[in-house]
C-alpha cells in the first residue's frame, strides 16, 4: 500500500483535474467552486453581510401593527394594548432577522417579545416567518404564518405534531430513502412517548394511531406475501425487493408492540394493599371501568383494525400472538400431564415437552431463508433470526412460569420433576446457531461486495481501490464456504459447524486487520476538511463494525485537527494584513468565504458522521476568528 510520496502541491494539482463521483453528501453553493484561484473580485461585487433592512412609511407600520393585533387571540377582550407592545411589533417588521413574534398576557396586560418564551405564562399568540421574510401591507395576510397556544404545552405541541405536522411528513417526498425510515420512526416514536406522558397522569389509555401513506397499499398485499410464519407451514416471504414496504411493516409493528404493552398494563389488576374507605374503591373501579371502555372504542377504530388486519395478514410476530399460541399448547402438556396414565411418567413427559421444543425450532428453521440472509438482504435475515430468538426466548419463559406456578395448583401431591435441560438442549443449541448467522450477516453487510465503490479519488486512488477489493475477495472466499455448508447450519446434530464458524472468525479478524491497513492509508494523503469528509464517506459502512468504530472516530478527530489548522492559518493571515485598504478589504472577504465554505462542509457532515471530542473547542475557535475579521472590516 506504500508508494512514492508526492508534495502538496502535486497532489493539489491532481485533485484538480479529476471529477468528483461523491458530492451528493455535501451541501454547497457551486460558486465557491472556484475559490483559491489568483483572480482577485472587484470590490463591487463584494456581498452585505446581511440584506437590507426594510423601510416603512408610519402608515404602513400602523397598518401591520393592526394586522397583528387583530389576529391576537387572548382570553380577556377587554385587555388594553400599550406603547411597549406596539413598538416590539414594529421591530418585529423592521427587522426581518427575528423570525418569531409572541403576544402573551403578562398579569393583567398585553406583553410581546421577540422570541420564544421560557415558560408559556398563560398561553400566548404566535407569528412565524423564514429568516429575512419581509412582511408588507400587501402581503402579510396572504404568507402570514400564526397560532395559539394556551397554557397547556404538552397538548398543543401534541395535537400539532399529530394532526398538522405528522401527516405532511408521512406524505412528502423530500426525504430521501435511506433517510425516510429513520425519520418517520423517530417521528412515530416521538409522538408515542408525548401520547403516554400526556395521558397516563390522567389514568387514560390512548392509542397513538400513525397515519402512514401505503397503509391502504398493504391492505390489498396478499396472502401469499408472508411476513413472519411461526406457526403456519407456509414460508413465503415479503417480496425482498420492495423496501420501502418491508421498513413501513417494521414501524408499524413497533407502534403495535407499544399498543401492547399498554393494553397488557391496563388490563394487569393489581391487588391493592390499601384502601381508606369503600368510595374510593368504587371510583376506583369506576375509573378502570371508564378507561376500559374509552381503549375498546379506539379498538373498534377503523385505522387501528387496518392496520392489526394488514399485520395479521403478512403475519407479523406483534399480530399473531406467539406468547398465547405457546401457552396454551404448555397447558395442554400439563393437562395430558394430569388425566393420562400413560404421559403421567416423568420419561414420557420429557419426550413429549422435547417435541415441543423440536416442533418449534423446526417452525423458526423453516422460516429463516438463509439464501436471503447470505446473499443478497443480509438485513432482513438479521430480523428474521432475531425474529426466531425473540420466539424461543418467549418459550423458555412461559414454561417457566406456568411449570412454577400453574403445577403446584393441579396436585400439591404431584411433583413436576421433568430436566428442564433437557427439555431445552435442542432450542438453546439452535440459538446460538442463530447468533451465529447474526454475526455472518453483520459482516456480510460491513465486507461483502458491493456494485457502488465509495472509495475516494486522488493520487493513491486505483491502490486503494484495488486493496480493497483483495479485502472483498478474501471475505468473499470465505462466506462462498460457509454458504456451502447452510445445510448443516441448523442441524444441531451436526458439530463440524462449530469448525467453520470458527474458520469464519478467523478470516474476518484477517479482515479487520487489513480495513484498518486501508483506512489509515486513505487518511495518509488526506490534506483538507473536504478529503477528510469525503474519506469518511467512502469509508461509512465500516462505522457498523465495532471493532473499527473507534479508528474511525479517530479519523474524524483528525479532520476537526485539520480543520482548527486552517482557522489557525486563516488568523495568521488576519492579522498580517498588508495596510493598503483595497486589498485589505478583498483578502478579509475571501478568507471569511474560505472559512465558511469549510465550515459548511464539516457541519453538514455532521449528521451522518457524529460529534467529535473537539468540536466544542474548534468551533470556538471558528467563532473568535470570524470575529476579528469582522472587526478588521470595521478597522478599515
């Protein structure tokens, strides 16, 4: 991976000449492009620091002070307005840099400020525009963006985000598709934590219901397109290739999963242990009774049946009820247990519990597809073992819990003496076979060959490149065995699986090793904050590795350093300006625009990159510089 050396300034001249294949992560304007040839720009064409401000006649500010004032919403109509009020108005519309404008009532007076409150006093008015929207008599009615807010936050902010904010975003199409699932989850997440914090004070049990676009489009999903089989002997699976579907039932079941557990709480009777007086038992129960009925009427809501009918359909594992399905068959073995002479023996109860466990570790087998999960969708591979996991983990709990309590109450006389080792050899067996398959597709997504190359440019490029490629081949050798070998994967009575697990492990240390090789090489030629980022964005898919995250981190260290070193650079030049007023004027503008177009670059790689350790201090640093060039500006 070593080579000759070339000097900044070759490789300055190189980069130059080549085409960019991996921008469409960052966010610029395309006329700073150019910036660091010698031409030097009139002073003309210099940019304001901000826009103008606008200037209004004192009719026209009257007249915007009235507009606001008669979309002013406030309880006491009678509440006088006053001289304060109506000059921050004025400055609301003079300056178009305050984005916001709040009208609220201040112990028996009219208050405005220009901001958001720290605390919402009894509810208040608000007024809302983009930074620098100017606002005229012409056009305030027309673009003017208003509300209130009373003095209850929570529920305001609620009933926005639920009924205003929630259905645009679930409808838009602006985001794009690796990004959609993570913000329509955080968003379903978000709202179902305010719905509980909202409600549960008030002993109310309310089921958030998110309003997802394709809810319809699933409705008519066939049968045949199965989702999750436990149980059933049909295996088929949702189509691998419509994503966006697959990820929509993902959220759709954690949101049904939470309404479990709310409805599992609700309907859970807790024996009191103290009760003062036979009222506040009656309301007790009243209040139970009331909240009962209030859950069943969102039961019978047509958005919810739809979506546990599009879930039942594809049958997924929150719909079809795996906890109750395994219950009652262990119930069953504790009735034959109780009425048959013949299973009454602790040998033939073993048998019969060791069939249980066969017949669910066969249902799991059968509806893992390790053609999916080896090959071409390694992700939802990882569901469907964990998946199967989660399932065996349900098993071995509720036969604990009911071989511990339920037995005891048939007979006290009779002992449930079957070895529970036994009975669950196979099941844990098979899911360590499971983690196993896990950890095979973790590395499949990490080193596994992929059609894009992401790799960057520059002089050590087709090197890089062609390392990395001898990283694929090398894990590609090795899953191509394991890939051989599927047929014994999930036959526990076969051990040579062990030896090409371990075989496995062993390449991928090897390719650990040789990532590592290869991320420190790229980051050898690494000379500014837009190769750092660029590096880092090629190299993004290894941040789901752990045992690489932490040179990773480093590495994004090591761009803040960079950057720090050229606002370090850029202050030298400040303050070593040449005294001709001129070029002093065109040098501050330009290492201003330097400095912001770098920080621009580092900043929106921060959302998919993630803090540094050195941020804080840096960015400082940024702030202090951009301030005495301001300064220099003034000077001159």
């Amino acid at each position: 991976m070593s080579g000759k050396k070339e000097s900044r300034s070759e490789i300055l001249k190189k980069s130059d000449k080549m085409v960019d294949s991996h921008r469409e992560f960052l966010d610029m304007d395309t006329d700073e492009e150019d910036f660091g040839r010698q031409e030097s720009p009139e002073v003309e064409e210099e940019l304001p620091v901000e826009p103008e401000k606008p200037v209004f006649s004192e009719e026209d500010l009257i007249t915007l002070v009235n507009y606001v004032k008669n979309l002013t919403i406030h309880s006491h109509n009678e509440m006088i307005w006053n001289e304060s009020c109506d000059r921050t108005i004025e400055e609301y519309f003079k300056n178009p840099s305050y984005t916001v404008l709040i009208i609220f009532l201040e112990g028996n007076q009219l208050n405005a400020m220009l901001g958001i409150p720290t605390c919402p006093f009894k509810g208040f008015t608000y007024f809302l525009r983009s930074p620098w929207q100017v606002y005229t008599p012409e056009n305030f009615l027309n673009t003017v963006s208003f509300g209130s807010i009373n003095d209850n936050v929570k529920s305001n902010v609620l009933k926005f985000m639920e009924n205003i904010y929630a259905p645009i975003v679930l409808h838009s199409d602006e985001y794009a598709s690796f990004l959609r699932n993570d913000v329509f989850l955080n968003l379903h997440e978000f709202i179902v934590s305010l719905t509980e914090e909202i409600y549960k004070p008030m002993d109310l049990t309310t089921l958030y219901v998110p309003k997802e676009r394709l809810l319809r489009t699933l409705s008519k999903v066939s049968d045949k397109n199965n989702y999750f089989l436990l149980g059933e002997n049909q295996t088929t699976i949702l189509s691998e290739e419509d994503e966006g579907i697959r990820k929509l039932v993902g959220r759709l079941e954690k949101v049904v999963w939470f309404w479990i557990r709310q409805i599992r709480r609700e309907t859970t009777v807790s024996i009191r242990k103290k009760i003062d007086n036979i009222q506040d038992e009656v309301n007790y129960w009243n209040a139970k009774h009331s909240n009962l009925n209030h859950l069943h009427a969102q039961l019978l809501n047509p958005e919810v049946r739809l979506i546990i009918n599009i879930l039942k359909d594809l049958h997924s594992p929150c719909a079809k009820d795996t906890e109750n399905s395994i219950t009652e068959a262990l119930l069953l073995i504790l009735f034959i247990w109780a009425e048959s002479p013949f299973y009454s023996t602790t040998n033939n109860m073993e048998i019969l519990c060791q069939a249980l466990s066969s017949h669910i570790m066969h249902q799991c087998q059968e509806y893992i597809k390790l053609d999916v999960a080896l090959e071409n969708n390694p992700e939802l591979g990882i569901q469907m073992l964990e998946k199967s996991i989660r399932c065996c983990d349900i098993y071995e709990t509720s036969y604990d819990n009911i071989m511990t309590n339920v037995t005891s109450c048939i007979d006290p006389n009779k002992k449930w003496d079957v070895n529970r080792q036994e009975v669950f050899n196979k099941i844990d067996t098979f899911k360590q076979r499971c983690y196993d398959v896990i950890e095979i597709c973790k590395a499949l997504i990490v080193f596994g060959r992929s059609d894009k190359m992401r790799l960057i440019g520059g002089p050590k490029g087709i090197e890089c490149e062609a390392y990395w490629r001898e990283i694929e081949s090398l894990f590609s050798k090795s899953l191509n065995q394991i890939i051989m070998a599927r047929d014994i994967i999930f036959d526990i009575t076969k051990f040579t699986w062990l030896r090409k697990i371990r075989e496995f492990r062993y390449t991928v240390l090897q390719v650990e090793n040789m990532a590592v090789i290869l991320i420190n090489d790229i980051f050898e030629s690494v000379k500014n904050v837009e190769e750092g980022v660029e590096a880092i964005y090629a190299l993004q898919k290894f941040k789901n590795w752990e045992s690489l995250q932490k040179i990773l981190r480093n590495k994004w260290i090591q761009v803040w350093k960079i950057f720090s070193n050229e606002i370090e650079q850029c202050y030298i030049s400040v303050i070593n300006q040449p005294k001709e007023k001129i070029n002093v004027t065109v040098n501050l503008q330009c290492i201003s625009r330097y400095l912001k177009y770098q920080y621009s670059i580092i900043m929106n790689a921060l959302y998919w990159i993630g803090d540094s350790d050195l941020e804080k201090c840096v960015l400082q640093q940024y702030e202090h510089v951009l301030d005495v060039i301001d300064e220099g500006k003034k000077d001159v």
